[in-house]
C-alpha cells in the first residue's frame, strides 16, 4: 500500500488533470482505487468544477453510456 504522503500528491495530481481535461473523474478514480463519490469529494475539497462538455462525454464514454 503507498503512504499516505505519496497517496495525497496522486490523488493531487489526478485532480489537476481532471481540471485541465486529460482525465476522467471516472478514471482518476479507477487508477486512484476510489469510487465516484470519494473522488467528487476530492475534487470538492479542492474546489474543481466538474461537467463541462468533454468532461461530461469522457465520463459517459467510460461508463459506456
């Protein structure tokens, strides 16, 4: 299991690729060993908006919705 120092700086990380667009929340969370509701409250804790439109798509292509 990764420290939790190291944890907190991927978790950081995956979140600054969701805000950017590079990510997923679905697959942050996938490669992060979270579910979607711990990884919302992740992005919530850093203040990241979610949902524009390639967010959006990115998250229903990976759900395959």
């Amino acid at each position: 299991m990764l420290s939790k120092s190291l944890h907190e700086e991927l978790i950081k990380h995956y979140c600054d690729q969701i805000k950017i667009g590079k990510i997923s929340l679905w697959k942050a969370g996938e490669l992060l060993g979270l579910n979607l509701r711990e990884m919302m409250i992740e992005i919530g804790k850093r203040k990241i908006t979610l949902f524009d439109e390639k967010s959006l798509r990115l998250d229903l292509e990976f759900a395959n919705i």
